[in-house]
C-alpha cells in the first residue's frame, strides 16, 4: 500500500501555501519551483482543492491561492480526500461486500488491511496542516532514521 503521487503532492503544496503565504495570495508556479512539482499538474490538483472548499483563487497581477482557512484547522486527510484520493489497502472495491476472491469471497487477512486504511485515515485526521508546517509530526520516526546499523538492531 502506497499513497499515490496525486495525495503526497497535493499536501506538499498545501503546506508551501501555508508557509509562504502569509496572507497573500501564492502563484502556482512559485509553489512549482519550490516543490519541484509540475505547473500543469498542480493546476489539475488546486482544481480539485478549489472545488473541495480548501483553497480560493485570487485573479489578476499579485493574484494566486489562499488557503480557505487557518492551517491548525485543517486536516491532511482534507486534503487528500479533496484530491479524490482514497487510501485504499485491499484489492477489494471500496465498500463492496463482495470480497477479492473468485468467488466473491474475503481473503484472510481483508480485514488487517482494513483496519490498517482505518488507522491511517484516523492518523491523518489528527494532523493539521500547520503541524506539518511547523514541523510537530516527527514523533519517533526520526528516531530510527538516525540510528546506527547496531542502534537499529537493538531498538528491533
């Protein structure tokens, strides 16, 4: 299970919107170079963040994108819902009681995988964009990324 390109790049841009915005409106293209993500493609994907009540667009020289409202109140799972971004941990479809099997049947660990999109989701929901602009997500993760080879192996 892996969140698509469409998900990881609609938060990066949020997130440069929020750092950089300071009340002013953005331009795409600014955010583009920043994040070292396509023009056209970010277009595609404030689109979808317009229509989902995340971001307005400001028209005319100096215009640009605004978030819709402050960082701490919205949720990174906002903004990947709003990029039609389901995160999606079976080969079933998504609320389907038809399982993945030929016969329609549920595999064994379905409902592992289930439960695991479901912590996600709840995960995601409980960090707001300004968590990750201000850089409160790290937890114990950067634990482990600056372990030794036998620090890593004692900490398994």
């Amino acid at each position: 299970m892996r969140l698509s390109t469409k998900g990881r790049y609609a938060v990066m841009a949020m997130g440069d919107l929020a750092a950089h915005s300071q009340g002013k409106p953005v331009a795409l293209a600014d955010i583009a170079d920043r994040q070292e993500i396509s023009l056209s493609y970010l277009e595609q994907l404030f689109g979808r963040l317009r229509k989902g009540g995340l971001v307005k667009s400001v028209r005319g020289p100096g215009g640009g994108y605004l978030l819709s409202r402050e960082a701490g109140e919205m949720r990174i799972s906002d903004i990947i819902l709003a990029v039609d971004e389901p995160i999606q941990t079976t080969r079933c479809s998504p609320g389907s009681p038809a399982g993945c099997h030929n016969n329609k049947g549920r595999c064994m660990t379905h409902d592992l995988w289930e439960e695991l999109a479901n912590q996600i989701y709840l995960y995601l929901s409980s960090v707001s964009l300004e968590d990750v602009t201000e850089r409160r997500v790290l937890g114990t993760s950067g634990l482990l990324g600056g372990l030794t080879g036998s620090q890593s192996s004692a900490a398994q």
